[in-house]
C-alpha cells in the first residue's frame, strides 16, 4: 500500500472518529452472555427486532443455567417475532447448555470456542470479542462489506476475505471501533441503494463511482 492510501484511510477514520468518538452498535445488553444470545438472534433480523423481544427473555434467563431452565419452548416463546425463531430457540438453549458444560457458564473469550457453539458463526464471533472482550476483530456484516467495497478498502468476494483484507489496512490505532463506524455509516449514510453522499462527511476521500449529490 502506498503511503498516500495509507493517509487517505487514516484519515477517513479520523474523520469518523472525531464524529463519533465511542461508536455503539445498537443491540441492548447487559452482559457478555446476553450479548451472545442477541447476536444469535440478530442473524437474519433486524436489531431493531431483536431488542423488541429480549428484555423479557433476559428477564427471565439472565444466564446460561437460567436459558437451559427455561427451555426450548420458553426461550421460543420468548421470541416468535423474530425470524427463524424455531432454529434460534434450539441454538440459544444448546449453546448455554455447552457454556455450562464446557465453559463453567461463561462465555469464552477466543474465536475457535465461540464459533464450535451453535448458531454462533465467524461473524458473530467476531462481534462478542470486539464488543464484549475489546479484542481488535472485524465482524463483516452486509454494511461492513459494501462499504470495504465502495471506499476501497478492499475487493474480496466473501466476508472473510474482505475481513482479511480490512485487517491489513485499518490502522491498529482505530481497530476497536472500525467495525462499528462502518456499520453505521452503512447503516445510515452509505446505504445499499441510496447512498446520500451529499450529507457523507468522508465524501471527498471516497472511491465509489455511482455517488448520488442529491
């Protein structure tokens, strides 16, 4: 990489954190295992739905051992009006069952461990590490990859491979939240069909050739 991509890059995050210096994604949680189970849930669902439902499971199943007492059927009731609901409920209850067996009911700190849990995949991993541990990973969601694509960070075909290309370029300086301000500024700015470049505080650094000025 050259160093004028570096600075360009640099700057870019420079100017998002100086937007938004403690960027927070917007599941509600109180804990690293509660945090676990609303990104299980959030799989195929909006976040938005995903709080709606977990107050009054968290309510009743702050923990692992509380989760497996409630059972498949408690934890599905609990959140039917979440998509995949049946799926997610036979998850969220195997994965605290392990937590207890393997893990004395805590949630592990490591990828490989969270991701032999069920439901949990290297996105989701990544997600419980950076936010509930503070290690320095990049959960590549649908914003986190279009926005990698559109400022040209990176031009892998797949989340893993743009996530390996992201950790060679992000600067470790900005690695603890690099993942949340390029969720949010797909989110809400860099959107997948009406991207609103005008009000895009990083518009002038951006490679993306379909900008929209209105």
């Amino acid at each position: 990489m050259s160093p004028k991509e570096k600075r360009r890059i640099s700057t870019i995050f420079r100017i998002l954190k100086q937007d938004n210096p403690e960027p927070r994604g917007d599941l509600v949680f109180k804990n690293p295992f509660e945090l676990l189970v609303a990104v299980v849930l959030s799989a195929q669902a909006t976040d938005v739905s995903v709080n709606k439902a977990t107050p009054a499971l968290f309510e009743q199943a702050p923990d692992p051992q509380a989760m497996v007492d409630l059972g498949i059927d408690g934890i599905r009731e609990h959140i039917r009006s979440i998509g995949l609901f049946n799926n997610k409920a036979k998850n969220i209850h195997a994965l605290s069952q392990e937590l207890l067996d393997r893990f004395a009911g805590e949630v592990p700190q490591n990828r490989p461990d969270l991701e032999s849990l069920p439901g949990v995949g290297r996105k989701s991993a990544n997600v419980v590490l950076n936010v509930a541990f503070g290690q320095p990973t990049l959960a590549v969601d649908t914003h986190v990859f279009r926005v990698a694509h559109r400022l040209g960070f990176a031009t892998g075909k797949t989340p893993t491979a743009v996530e390996k290309q992201l950790l060679q370029v992000v600067p470790k300086t900005y690695m603890d939240h690099a993942h949340h301000w390029m969720i949010l500024h797909g989110r809400y700015i860099c959107k997948a069909r009406k991207p609103e470049c005008a009000a895009c505080l990083i518009e002038r650094y951006c490679t993306f050739t379909e900008k929209k000025t209105s």
